[in-house]
C-alpha cells in the first residue's frame, strides 16, 4: 500500500462570497506525479496556499506528510518545496546571496550552506553566475535559481 502524503476533505475557500475552492476531496500517493489542471481562476493557487497553511480554508481540511495545513504549517513548510509561477528572488543580490539568504531563512548552518549552494549551483549548470546580479540573468536561469531555491532545505 502506498503512503498518502496529501489529503483535502471537502476542502473550501470563500472569497466574499465567492467560492475559490469549493469541496475539494482528493488523495496524493508517495512518489505520484499529481496534475491538478483548470483555467485561470480554477482556484488551483488557492488549493496550494491552503495545503501550505498560508491561507485558512472556510471550511473542510487539509494535510500533507500527515500534517495539519492550519495548525502544523511551519512543519509542513520545512518539508515542502514550492515553486511558483512568479518566484521571488531579490533582483539585485547574487545568485549565491540569493540562496545563501533563504537557507538561513531555513536555518541551514553555514558550512552546510555553503555546501549544498556550491552542489546546487553546480547540479543546474549556473556556477559561472554565482556572482552575477539574479536580476540580468535570462529568464531560463532565474527558473533554475528558483528552483535551487526551493529544494535548498532538501524538502
Ligand atoms: N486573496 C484573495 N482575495 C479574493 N479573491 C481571491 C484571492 N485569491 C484568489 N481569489 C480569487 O479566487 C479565484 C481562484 O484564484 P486562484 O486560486 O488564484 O486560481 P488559479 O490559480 O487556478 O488561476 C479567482 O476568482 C481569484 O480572483
Ligand atoms: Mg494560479
């Protein structure tokens, strides 16, 4: 049997009245590859912030590794890595600086930092941007900063 590592009971989400997420029931398996598809304002943003805790749902719930997305959602966040279709990285800072800044945002120590930056960096092929300001980077190299970014913490 299969470990379920995400699991929303009549999950919902209300907007002023407008219903973002409405119902939503669903199990994800260990190791399945998930697609949750739907148009622009489908409320498929929304499912994740509430899987993250960032939001509260109106009502029903959600876990994830068994966690609760309201009351566990530090936790969860320490093992989940998301990548956003509009990643935030400060423009100006380096690559390094970059993700040097959110590993200690994770609490990663130093010499481990430095570590798993120089292996990331160097897994993605963007070593020779170590140095260069995240913001004159091609878009494709941003994506890749970003996606460093989230597997920093090795969710
Ligand atoms: N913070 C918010 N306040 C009010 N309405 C919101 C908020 N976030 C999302 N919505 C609305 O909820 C619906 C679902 O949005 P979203 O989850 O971003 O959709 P998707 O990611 O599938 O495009 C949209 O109608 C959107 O306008
Ligand atoms: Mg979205």
């Amino acid at each position: 049997m299969s470990k379920i590592v995400v699991e929303t009971q009549g999950l919902t989400k209300e907007f002023d009245g407008l219903y973002a997420v409405n119902g939503l029931s669903l199990k994800i398996n260990e190791s399945e590859i998930f697609g949750l598809l739907g148009p622009n304002g489908a409320g498929k943003t929304t499912t994740v912030r509430l899987l993250t805790g960032m939001l509260e749902p109106s009502s029903g719930n959600a876990s994830v590794l068994g966690l609760n997305s309201v009351t566990q959602s530090n936790q969860i966040r320490e093992r989940v890595g998301i990548l956003t279709e509009t990643p935030s990285l400060y423009q100006r800072l380096s690559v390094r600086d970059n993700l040097d800044f959110f590993a200690k945002v994770h609490d990663i120590p130093k010499e481990e930092r430095d570590l798993t930056i120089k292996n990331l960096v160097k897994q993605f092929d963007i070593a020779d941007k170590e140095n260069e300001a995240a913001g004159k980077l091609s878009k494709g190299m941003r994506q890749k900063v970003a996606i460093a970014r989230a597997i920093i913490h090795s969710p």
